[in-house]
C-alpha cells in the first residue's frame, strides 16, 4: 500500500495566480507612495533648499543641499529648545491624566450592563463628534484664575481628549475576560488592585495606541494654545505661528519646512518604535 502524497498546483496554476497578486501590491505601494512620499519630499528637499530656490516650492532637488544649514538656523531663531519643552510640559501630564482617568472611566463603563450606564457612555464619548467651543473654553478659565497657565491648558486637553480615550479603551476592555477580575475579588483584592494590577497591565497595546493619537493632537495642536496660553508659554507649533506670522519667515518656505521636520521628529521616532502595539491596540479594541 503506497501513501499518498498530495499533489502540488501546477505551474500554470501558479502563473495565472502571481501576476494577480503582484498587481494588487503595486497598486497599494503607487498609491501610498503618492499620498505620502510626494508630501515627504516636497518637504524635504524644500527644506534643504536656500531662500531664492524656495521662494515657489516644488518637488525639484536643490542645486546646492543646505538643511543642517537651514535646521541650525530655526533652531537658534526659532526658540525650539524652549518651545519642545513647552510642549513636553503640555502634552506629558495631559497624555497621562486622559489615560488614568479614561481607563478607570472605561473599566467601569464596559463592567456595567445597567440601561442607565449605556446613556452614561453615549454622554461621555458625545466629546468625539462635539466641537469644544473656545469662547466658552477662555471665559471659564478666566473666572477660575486659569487662563494663560499650563494647569489651564493641560485641563483644556485632558476635557477635549477624555472622550477619545474612554471610546478607544472601552472595546478593548470588553475583550478582557471578567474571571480575572472575580478571581481577585475571591482572594480580597479591592476595585483598584484589581485595576491596576490586573487590567491595566492588560491594557498596554490600546493604551500605546491611545497615547500615540493624544500626542499627535497635543503636539501639533496652534488653535487652542493660541487662545489658551498665546504668547505665555513657548510650544513648538506657537512659535513657528508665531515667527512666521511676525515676518521672520515671511517667504522662506525653506526655513518653515526645516521648522516642521525638526518638529515631527520626536513623534516620527516614537511611531516607528512603538506602530506594532499602535496595530495590536486598534485591532484589539475592534473585536467586540
């Protein structure tokens, strides 16, 4: 009795298959390409270009390259060093105030199957899709003493972004399994151990996905600073509004383009190191 040995497709099988496959992965790299890789290099060889050759940008390579020239230049004029820790002093305990308080809120909003915790979450996530309305923003801090502050503008960010984080991190509780949690409770853990030991660690690849999306928000943000802490506090997108407003780099496109590369830099590092748990925590909180 002889075994029997499966038999392999043949190669015309296997022909009409891969030109099929390659074309679909062409079409995907030419588009990306296009709605990426175009912008980036408008930028970059903008930024490497000097001021007469900038003066209309374009995707030409410059004649003569001068971008650490050109970095040198906006970081010593362009106050950055004290604009990235403005920044860093805005967006760190607003990044972690929005995950504390948006994964106790979430936890506690995917536990519940009460009708009235249903109405409770549409309220809380109502923040996605609801603009914020500055006047009403910069009255109230006025009246709380806030206005021009960091508490002011880190509470601004921490109210706007809440409801990101609570909608992101519910599903993604919800995958978690509540005999962990009964498990604890049987052996006497309280509500908070069982958080914070237990869920929260649990929770890293929607929180790392959560963080990267806030800081992105938060570092980018020119429209709420301006009317918050315009002209108090050094951030990186104020400064460049700022300087380029005031008629430094008025028509230097080159300097302005150097200015949003040296900006980008630390959140482009950050997404490299960290896009397999940005992936994992999109995926995960999209199960249920």
């Amino acid at each position: 009795m002889t075994a029997h040995t499966p038999t392999k497709p043949s190669v015309a099988t296997r022909r009409r298959i891969k030109p099929g496959r390659v074309a679909h992965q062409l079409a995907v790299v030419a588009i990306t390409a296009l709605l990426l890789g175009v912008p980036f290099w408008l930028v970059v060889v903008t930024a490497g270009k000097n001021q007469a050759e900038a003066l209309n940008p374009n995707l030409a390579l410059p004649s003569q390259w001068q971008l650490l020239e050109n970095f040198a230049t906006v970081f010593s004029e362009g106050r950055m060093l004290a604009g990235f820790f403005g920044s860093l002093l805005i967006m760190v305990p607003s990044v972690v105030g929005v995950l504390i308080l948006g994964s106790l809120a979430a936890w506690v909003l995917a536990r519940r199957a009460e009708r009235w915790m249903a109405v409770l979450y549409t309220l809380a996530i109502s923040g996605v899709v609801l603009p914020p309305a500055v006047v009403t923003i910069v009255l109230l801090l006025r009246q709380l003493g806030l206005a021009g502050t960091v508490p002011g503008m880190v509470g601004v960010y921490m109210g706007m972004y809440l409801s990101t984080a609570i909608f992101l991190i519910t599903g993604f509780v919800r995958t978690i399994p509540v005999e962990l949690e009964e498990a604890a409770r049987v052996d006497g853990a309280k509500p908070l151990r069982i958080f914070f030991t237990i869920i929260l660690p649990l929770l890293v690849p929607v929180l790392a996905t959560t963080t990267i999306m806030l800081c992105l928000y938060i570092w980018n943000d020119v429209f709420y600073a301006l009317f918050v802490i315009g002209g108090r506090v050094d951030t990186l997108p104020l400064n460049l509004f700022q300087v380029a407003s005031a008629g430094l780099y008025l028509n230097n496109w080159h300097l302005i383009f150097a200015f949003i590369i040296l900006m980008s830099l630390p959140l482009l590092v950050t997404f490299i190191v960290a896009q397999r748990r940005i992936v994992s925590g999109i995926t995960g909180g999209a199960v249920k």
